[in-house]
C-alpha cells in the first residue's frame, strides 16, 4: 500500500519547521506502511553544511568517526562523519560524486543511498515516527523534504529496499504502486552500462529518471518519458536540488492529494498529512490528473 508525504517551501521563515512538519505528515502514514521508512532532506545545515556535498550510507561496518577519519586521509580534506544507525552520514569540502567513490572503496560492503550537495537520506526499518524520531527528523531544517512508509510487495523488509530511491545527485524518487514492466527496463538499462543496487522495482524508475536527467533531459520530460516506458499502478514523487514534482499513471487508482498556497506546495497519499500543515484551509488543494506532470521550482 505505502504512504508518500513531500514538502516543499516557499517561504524561507518555515525552513526552521521542515522537520517537524513532516515528521507529522509522516506519522499520519504509518498505517500505510508499517515495514520500513525513508525520509531526505534538502538544506539542513547539520547535515549537509553549505559548502559541504554529502553521502549517506547504509549498514557502515566501521564507526562514522573512523571511516570519516579514513577518508579524510584518502581525499587530503576533512570529511565529518555522524552515526545515525542504521544510516551514516558523511560530509566534507569534495565533489558529492568523489566522496561516494571514495566510500564505496573504503567500505564496500556499505550501500551508498544518497549523494549531492544539498541531500540527507535517512532509511530503516521498523515503525516510521520511531524511526523520525531517532533520526532527529523533528528537529532538522531545511527547504525541501520528502519521506515513505513502506508496505513491501516487491522486495524483502529491509533499509535498503525502502524509499526514497536516490540514484543521482541531489535527486529523489517514492513510490506508491508497483512497476509491471520493470526487469525488461533494467535489462535495457544494464545493456546501457546502468548498474542497480537491489532488486526493487521502485529502483528501476529511480534509474530511468537518473539517466534522462543526466543525459539533459529536463524533469517534466523526463516524467513524460517515464509514463511512456513503464507499465503498472504507481504515484510517484520526484524531488531535484531544485525541482518538486508529482505523476500518476493513466489510470490513477493510487491515491494522491496535493495543496498549495503562496508559502508552500506538499503532496501526500492522503489529505490527513496535509490536514496540519499552516494555512492549509486556504489551501488550493486537488487531486492529480492521470499522467500529468505536475512540477514546482525553487
């Protein structure tokens, strides 16, 4: 079944709020998916200090302290590393791509779940609001943030199966739905040099975005392209460094509401994680249509 909630402010006064807001938008979703959780956050300068790129990792064997004091050593600049278990975060003054490449040396067995500038992705499993909670979500800041509770369908309960799915730098992708298609698609893409991490289906489209995205490919097309490729029943949500965007496919029986007003846009499974957000009574609020593409700029 699973549960999306995505925020995205406009209004520079509410990003001390981020957190909070969505750990709230979170927690109305935990009956949607009560497996696993996965949150990302844009901006939060604890995490990813200005300035700073950023990698998170799953199931690090070596303490954050060590493998930061490692790669401080490989990269000749200083890399900061914080323990979040089961997800590791690590930032320094180095291109988010050579940071993630230096992890995946270092630790290999480690699973690189988000890269970039501006990017935090916290994973787990258990109860999502306890996993919020422990995360420090409620606290964090920042200009942009999306999160899931997972009900597994495809693929094992695991950290590394839960969404969001971030495959390319600064970029996010959740799902509620499955893809019918998705093994034809990853082997196309493999035969194009792609690599994946699992065998989840959410991941396949995370994929597709990231190459399209890389190749030039603007977000709006390459959601339409998306819609074009891939076959099944899914809502998505797809965040950038400076994109929110929302699609459904042509028959659009998974749920999805959005709202906004002048100080924010946010898009939930259902209109209860929206239901405490501020000013949302004066909210223009609607249901997405079949395969439009919906997308908001910073």
């Amino acid at each position: 079944m699973c549960g999306i909630v995505g925020l995205h402010l406009r209004e520079p006064s509410l990003y001390p709020q981020l957190g909070a807001l969505l750990t709230d938008m979170l927690g109305q979703m935990c009956d949607r998916g009560p497996d696993s959780a996965g949150m990302a956050i844009y901006g939060d300068q604890a995490w990813s200090p200005v300035g700073d790129s950023t990698v998170s990792l799953l199931d690090c064997p070596i303490p954050a302290t060590e493998l930061a004091a490692r790669l401080s050593a490989s990269l000749d600049t200083t890399v900061t590393g914080i323990d979040l278990s089961p997800t590791t975060i690590l930032h320094g003054v180095v291109v988010a791509e050579d940071l993630a490449a230096a992890v995946r040396s270092v630790v290999p067995s480690a699973r690189v779940i988000g890269f970039g500038d501006d990017l935090t992705v916290l994973k787990g499993v258990g109860n999502p609001i306890d996993l919020a909670n422990r995360f420090g979500l409620p606290s964090a800041s920042g200009w942009q943030g999306v999160a899931h509770t997972r009900m597994a369908t495809e693929s094992a309960v695991t950290a590394e199966g839960s969404h969001p799915f971030s495959v390319g730098p600064d970029q996010c992708l959740v799902h509620n739905g499955s893809f019918s298609n998705h093994m034809s698609i990853k082997h196309q893409l493999e035969r194009d040099g792609v690599v994946f991490d699992s065998a989840n289906d959410t991941e396949v489209g995370a994929r597709f975005v990231a190459k399209q995205l890389a190749e030039g490919v603007d977000l709006e097309k390459a959601l339409l392209m998306l819609n074009e490729t891939f076959d099944g029943f899914y809502t998505l949500l797809v965040s950038t460094a400076d994109s929110f965007a929302v699609v459904r496919d042509a028959i659009s029986c998974k749920p999805a509401v959005i709202a906004e007003t002048d100080q924010w846009v946010a898009m939930a499974s259902e209109y209860r994680a929206l239901a405490n957000l501020p000013g949302v009574d004066n909210a223009r609020i609607f249901e997405p249509e079949p395969e439009e593409v919906y997308v908001w700029h910073r």
